[in-house]
C-alpha cells in the first residue's frame, strides 16, 4: 500500500458496483422531519442520481406538506398515521427513518409489511431488545435493512481501513477516538428534546456521539468487541436522565484496546487514532459534518497529513444504501452490525453502574 | 489569559527562584552510568550553571573512572560498594539516582545517612511499600527529596497547566495520554535488561512509560486519582515478566476521566490532550527527548500550534532541583507526590488482573 495510491484517488467511490444510469432512483419515504432531515438528508438526496425524496412524513400534515413543495423529487407530503396505514406506498421503494430511536421499531415493522427496504438511523433503537425485534421484522420480511453509519462511507475513513488492512501500521494495537459538542449550546432554546429523554433516546451522550468512536473503531479494526467499561457523568440538569458524558474502554480481540470519549458538554472536537506496531493512522476532525477531513499518517521517520476533498456524507451514505439494494453486493452495516453497537454500549452502562469490565457474549 | 503571552515568553524558567551567580553549584554524585546517565544527565549538568557532575558511580571502578575522566567537572569515579562506605562524601552535596527502580532505596538510605539531598529517578521504587520507606528515610534525615518528573519543567508542559488553570478550556472534563516506543529495537542486541526483569523493575510498560501520561494527566489537572482501571498485555517472550503494553483509565475528582496507553511495542509516539468545556489543550509530540514540542490550542472557532523552542529537559530538571536546595521554594515533585503514582500503577495492575476499577485511597 503505497500512500499516493490515497492521495490520487483519495475520494473515490471504491464500494460503487452499480452504473446511476442503468437503474431506476431509490425513491425514498423519509420519515422525521427533524433538523437533520431538513439540513442534510433532503439536500443530499436532491443532489443524488440514485435516490430521490419521493414521500416526507412528519407528525403534522402541514410541515409534511411545506416541506414537499420545498423539495426537489418530493411528490407527498403525509402524516405518521397516514404513513402507518399505508398512504403513497406506490410512490416510494425504501424508507429513511430519523426519527427518536424508540419510534424506530414501528417504523420498521410498517416498511417491512409494505415490502420496503430500509434504512435505520443509528443508534437501532433505545435498547437491544427492540433492536433485535426490529432486525428480526426486517429478515422475516426479506428487506434489505441498513443501519445508518456514515463513517462507513467517509472517504478518510475507509482510506485509513485499507492503510491498516494492508499492513501499514503493522499489528493494530492501541485505539483512541473522541467526540464532544456543547449539546445545550446548539439546541438552546429548546432543551426539551427528545435526545435528552431516556425513553425516547434509550441513551445520552454514549448513544448519540460515543457510538461514532466505537463503531468507528469497530470498522477501522474489522473487529468486534470482547469487553467494556465505562463511566457516565452529568452536570447540567437537562441530562438528569441521559449521560451528558462517558468516557469507554473496549477491549478489541489479540489485547487490543479502544479508549473513547464523548460529550455533549466538551468543546467541539472529534478524532480517532490508530496506532500500530510501525505505525499509526489518526483522522481529525473526524466525524463532524461540514469538516475538511484530514489523514495523518506515520511510520519510520515518515509523518503526512493529508487532506481530502470534502465530501456530502450524507450523500456518499444514501447513494451506498441504493447502490446495495439496486445492486447485488451485501449491505456491510446490517443489523447484525447494528446490534453488536446496541449491546457493547448497554455492556457500557452496567459497566458503569457497576465499576466492572463486562464480557460480551 | 492571552496566547500571546505563551508565543513571547514560552521557554521562561518561571520557576527559578535563585541567581546562579549567587549560589555554589549542587555537586552531584550520579548513580548508575548506563546509557541515559551518559547521553542525558551528565551532558545537562556539564552544561549547567547550578549544578555539576562531581562524583560518578558505577559497579565496575574501571568504567566509572573512565566516565569521570571524559565529564567535565567530574572529580571522582567510584564503585558502588565505595559510595555506601562513604567515599568521597566531601566532593558532592547531593545524589541522583539512575539505577534500576528496586535499587533506589539503598542508595537512598546511604545518602540520606550522609545527609545528601536525593534526586531519585521515577518511578520511586519497584514498590508502593519500598517507595513509602524510601520516602520516610529521606524526611527522617531532614534531606530534599525529588522525584525525577522531567514533565514538570517541560515548557510546553508548563504553559498548558497555566492556560488550563487560567480558565481557558473551562472546565476540564478529559484527558487522553499516550506513550509508546519499541523498546526491543532500542536495546537489541541485549535485551536482557533490567527494564524487563521484574524484580529490579516492579513493572514494565506501565512503570517505564506509562507514568508519563499518568503523571502529567495529575499535573495538568492539579489533582490526584481518585480511582483506575487497566489492562496489561504481552507479546514477545522477553515481556514474561513485565507487561510490554497498559491501557488504563484514571478518574479525578469531578468525574474527569483520564484514558492513558503505553507500549513497548507500539510505533514511537506520545502526546496528551485535556479537552474542556470551551477549548482544548493537545501537546505533541509530548514526552520523548529531542523533540520539538507542539502545543496546540482551541477554543471557540480558533486553532492555534505553537512550537516552542526546544529545550534540553534533563538541563531544565536538574537546574530546577539545584534551584530549590539552593533556594527556599519546596520541591513539588516530592516524596508525597511520588508516592501517589505508585499506589495508581498498582492499582492498575490489580484492576488489570480483577476487571475491576480499584478506589484509590
């Protein structure tokens, strides 16, 4: 592996197997009509030429409605209700669910029983009960069930994955990753929302950002978890039922260990750090949106940063979503994927609660 | 506090408290002439205003005369057996102590008896029990202890503890530390050392290196743990006895969580990053010699790196420990504050070998 090979082709889209002009657009049902949705699902899937924004469904017929006319591709505007009882099921193949992690499961079990595939935003649900209900809803119906890890398909980190995989670094031996963001600072003032409840969100801090270096770990490693700790903590009041921050340790197959960090009271800042026997590979910043992603990369003598052209991630994620259920490749986060996350991070919390090392089965 | 400020001044010796040209030199009798006597501390005190490399000791009389003979200031080389029956006591005011780590209470105990101020090498000693001993004989016979913490006059080091005491980040809420080397290159073809036998050791990676994120997590934070965890590891048959990599996690009081690795068998690497409510503090390189230090900052939407002017950080430490037996200022890295990396690192082995997290005392 040669480290210009990254720098000449650093973006390209070395998952893509089926040609944009000889299938038919993924028409999509986006379901949760969220800042998220609004800001970068919508736009990327407008930009796409293998997915269109066919049905967006929100809560209120109205906001379903203004945002269709809004949007490029968007041919309904329903309601959840309508949604659930089958309205404009011929104008969309699949559906994008955004919505709080514990309405995942009901969204699924209607897109499996319209024969939808579906794509499932992380975490799968707000526990791995419901999350492997809703794994099982998709098989037993035989859709394809993506869950939603962007990571997957960022550029940096898949240049990095193939770096280690190759040998670059040598043995894998040690993983750090971070995220943080001031949560209370972006979405003031409304502090009511639904990540801070734990019914709704299953999980604070752990479940929406800490599953970025975890997971990322887990794809960068090729490796699954063997054991984990943790710790949670809370200062402001708003994060009286969910983490505001936790602070993990996985241990990886061969006695290698990931140490991660993520909070929603720290100042912004995302990496991960792979270092190896030779080398290391760290990507920072490395999972905020509207970043440009830079790879640093030493062995020997030898240090490079490299940057990367800036890349929709969105946009990559939702194209590899229709290029897997237009084409014949398998789906790489699946739900089996999905639920080792679910299980690691609830290991993570009785960890916590416990001051253990918790063995996954 | 202003950045400014860092980039004018950022190699002040902030601590100096004497005028060199007011005071004697500290003679030292340095103990233990393997290859960071030779290549670090006599160089550093050859060059030093306040202190000189009077006595050289050695196990053979031959090496430690020949060493002697090429330093400039040195007046005696001596054995081992000769400096415990008080050979050349006049010709030094105080001792360093560069043996291997179970050795340190003996030579301790000899120069305390001479009433001879103690620079001793970290970590203290191969234990919590002897370390507690060693620090009681020297505070018996009324002679300044130090801890051997080259960290603490780090500038880069320094400049971070006062951003982060000056409110800078806000609160600090993490702190990810790593150090690694692959110590069977660095010492092949003999890797029969003492770094790897247990007994002389007390511990491997952990012991060697790992101190240095564990050390200067609690000197960046000015606190102390309140409880860890870890994990050991060995790959080569030379690391039977002593674990060649650590990973661990110490927590502080304020649920700030420190994520630390060190390894004798990872790519060179080492730096320390304290992520705060508003801003963030990274130093990297961070711990190895002959370095150019990098501090690098941000806060709010700016980034800074600084690099600092390289600094000989064997010449800061002896110049700080001559300044205070020259001086009135007390010594920080004391026996006290040595003592409480003992007692971590142990914890850490026994979490290592329970899967618990031990509560520190």
């Amino acid at each position: 592996m040669e480290l210009s090979a990254i720098l000449e082709d650093s973006c390209v889209r070395d998952w893509q197997t089926v040609d944009p002009a000889a299938v038919e657009p993924v028409r999509f049902a986006v379901i949760g009509l969220g800042w998220f949705t609004k800001g970068r699902a919508l736009p990327a899937m407008e930009r796409s030429d293998l997915c269109t924004p066919a049905v967006l469904v929100s809560g209120a017929a109205e906001k379903a409605d203004r945002i269709a006319a809004e949007t490029d591709g968007a041919t309904h505007g329903i309601t959840y209700d309508e949604f659930h009882d089958g309205v404009g099921t011929d104008a969309y193949d699949a559906v994008y669910i955004v919505t709080p992690n514990a309405l995942h499961l009901d969204y699924v079990e209607t897109a499996a029983a319209f024969g939808k595939d579906i794509l499932c935003e992380k975490p799968m649900e707000r526990d791995s009960d419901r999350a492997a209900e809703l794994h099982a809803t998709a098989a037993d119906a035989g859709v394809d069930l993506m869950i939603a890890y962007r990571m997957h398909t960022e550029p940096a980190v898949r240049r990095a994955r193939e770096l280690i995989a190759a040998g670059y670094i040598g043995e894998p031996m040690s993983v750090t990753g971070n995220m943080s963001q001031r949560l209370l600072d972006r979405i003031d003032p409304n502090p009511d929302q639904w990540r801070l409840d734990e019914w709704l969100a299953g999980g604070g801090a752990l479940f929406d950002i800490g599953i970025y270096p975890l997971n990322t770990a887990r794809f960068l490693l090729d490796a699954d978890p063997v054991a984990v700790t943790g710790n949670t903590a809370s200062t402001h009041d708003a994060f009286d039922d969910v983490d505001e921050t936790v602070s993990f340790s996985v241990e990886f197959p061969g006695d290698v260990y990931a140490q991660c960090y993520a909070s929603h009271n720290a100042r912004q800042s995302s990496g991960i750090t792979v270092t190896g026997t030779e080398g290391q590979v760290r990507i920072e910043p490395a999972f905020f949106q509207d970043q440009t992603r830079e790879l640093h990369v030493s062995r020997g003598d030898g240090r490079a940063s490299v940057t990367l052209n800036k890349v929709d991630q969105m946009h990559e994620e939702v194209d590899y979503f229709a290029d897997r259920v237009r084409g014949d490749e398998p789906i790489y986060p699946d739900g089996d994927h999905g639920l080792v996350d679910m299980h690691a991070m609830e290991a993570i919390y009785e960890a916590a609660e416990t001051d253990r090392w918790i063995t996954l089965d």
